[in-house]
C-alpha cells in the first residue's frame, strides 16, 4: 500500500527557510518521480517542483524558481523541499505526490508570518 508522509512544516518569519520531507513506502521509490505540491486556503492545488527517478531532471513553478530546491534520497526513500527566502505568499499546506500511483500524502502546513 502506497504511503507518503510529510514532515518539517511550520511557522516561520518572512525571508526564512525550511525543509519539508517526504518519506515513501509501498512502492519502489527509485523507479519513480516524485513531485511537491501546495494548495493555499481558498485556491487550487499547484504544482511546486518535481522530480525524476533518479533526480536528473527538476521542474519548479515560476514563483519558486531559484528559491525552492527539490531533491531525494533513494536510499532513504525520501523526497525534500529546501524552501528559503519564504514570503507570506508561500503559505500552504504542501502534499507529497507520486504520479505513477496518483497518491498524496497527508500534507504538511507551511506558515510564513512576522
């Protein structure tokens, strides 16, 4: 059974940084492409960053190129979201997603506020 779950949400000042991870089960992580989406309250779900198989290819929104990073650990079955120079604007709650099985995860909330 697919599993994803999301971690490393919380509240942070304008201009700050996290890391969000997503640890997967239940599927072989290494074969497949992983992305990170967001969904603010009274919007659509977007798309934030995606990644290949074996993390050669990366995709980010417009709004997050050069201040996301996506990458993943196919040891560790993880998938993260280096997020820096937040702006209140990135306030969401971001999912995990794999294409291949159409899953999501719970999703983790990202609060940026003074």
């Amino acid at each position: 059974q697919v599993q994803l779950v999301e971690s490393g949400g919380g509240l942070v000042q304008p201009g700050g940084s996290l890391r969000l991870s997503c640890l997967a089960s239940g599927f072989t992580f290494s074969n497949s492409a992983m992305s990170w989406y967001r969904q603010a309250p009274g919007k659509e779900r977007e798309l934030v960053a995606g990644i290949s198989s074996g993390g050669g290819n990366r995709n980010y929104a417009v709004s997050v190129k050069g201040r996301f990073t996506i990458s993943r650990d196919n040891a560790k079955n993880t998938v993260y979201l280096q997020m820096n120079t937040l702006k209140p604007e990135d306030t969401a709650v971001y999912y995990c997603y794999v294409s291949r099985f159409k899953s999501w995860g719970q999703g983790t909330q990202v609060t940026i506020s003074s």
